[in-house]
C-alpha cells in the first residue's frame, strides 16, 4: 500500500518530471474526463533539454496516477460478424 506522500500529485511530478530546485513547473490544463468525470491535470516543466510534460488522473480513492482510471479507458469490443 502506498503512503500518503506517494498519493499526492506534488510526489508524481517529482517523481515523472524530475524538476530541479530552480525549474518552474506549470499546470496547463485541468478539467474532467468525458467518460466518468473524473479530475486530470496537464503538468509541464522545462529544462536545458527542453519542456516536458504529462497527464495526471485523480483515482477513486484520492491518488493521483499517470493512466486514467480502468472506468475512463475507452474500449474496443469486437462484434462477431452475420455469416
């Protein structure tokens, strides 16, 4: 089981982008998912390298993840053909 630290978007952040001490960190986007509603974030820091950035999704239990909950994953389903 994970801590609390390790649930919170300021540990993923370090943790994904690795920002040093002096690197800004902006949030560029943030809403709702359309399938279930649920929070994400856009998170971007720059560096010598240039920018990155990545998607966080807020989870049911309050954590925060790089993939978006099972709920939220468009599927594809396969419909067996008329012979």
């Amino acid at each position: 089981m994970r801590s609390a630290s390790e649930q919170s978007l300021r540990f993923l952040v370090e943790k994904w982008l690795a920002p040093l001490p002096s690197a800004l960190v902006h949030v560029t986007e943030f809403s709702r998912t359309r399938l279930g509603g649920r929070r994400y974030v856009r998170v971007e820091t720059s560096s010598e390298e240039g920018a990155r950035g990545l998607f966080f999704f807020r989870h049911d239990d309050g954590c925060w993840c790089v993939f978006p909950p099972t709920a939220d994953t468009p599927k594809l389903y396969a419909h067996p053909r008329a012979a």
